[in-house]
C-alpha cells in the first residue's frame, strides 16, 4: 500500500473517531442532594449517584464504551467547572 493511501485511510479512521466524540456528550450534574448522568439534550437522567465521585467514574466507563465523547462535569451551582474527552477502547 502506497504512502498516500495509508495516510488517507488514518485520517480518515482519525476524522470518524472525532466525529463519534462530537455526538457523545454528557454531563454529570446535581439534582436533589444526588448526582445524575444525563446525556446531551436528554430528558431522562441515565443513572442516579450518591457522590459526585460516584458519578464521575460511571460517565467515564459510559463514554469510553460508547467509543468516546465529552463529559460535563458541573459543580453544586449548576455551572461546568470541568469538561473531560474521553477517547473509546
């Protein structure tokens, strides 16, 4: 296989990786005294946490099976105070 063409095909597998990461959002915020996962533009939260910490390290094992993504992480006032990429296993 030529140069130019294995460049081509990484690229193109490297735009397709972004691409999936774009459409993965989430976000992990407080509701109740709890902390919920909820994916972007979802109504329904995906789980229901204790802890912030609980939280944090379910949407990460979430996003990397769903082959990356972002996760919003928001502090008790509702305001992002921290936005992770997760790249897929």
């Amino acid at each position: 296989m030529s140069d130019k063409k294995k460049i081509t095909k990484q690229l193109a597998k490297s735009i397709g990786r972004l691409a999936s990461v774009h459409s993965n959002r989430y976000h992990v915020m407080p509701r109740a005294n709890k902390w919920i996962i909820r994916r972007d533009g979802a109504i329904r939260a995906l789980g229901i946490y204790k802890t912030r910490n609980e939280a944090v390290k379910k949407v990460e094992d979430v996003v990397r099976s769903s082959h990356g993504g972002y996760a919003y992480i928001h502090g008790k006032d509702g305001r992002i105070v921290e936005e992770v990429t997760y790249f897929g296993d």
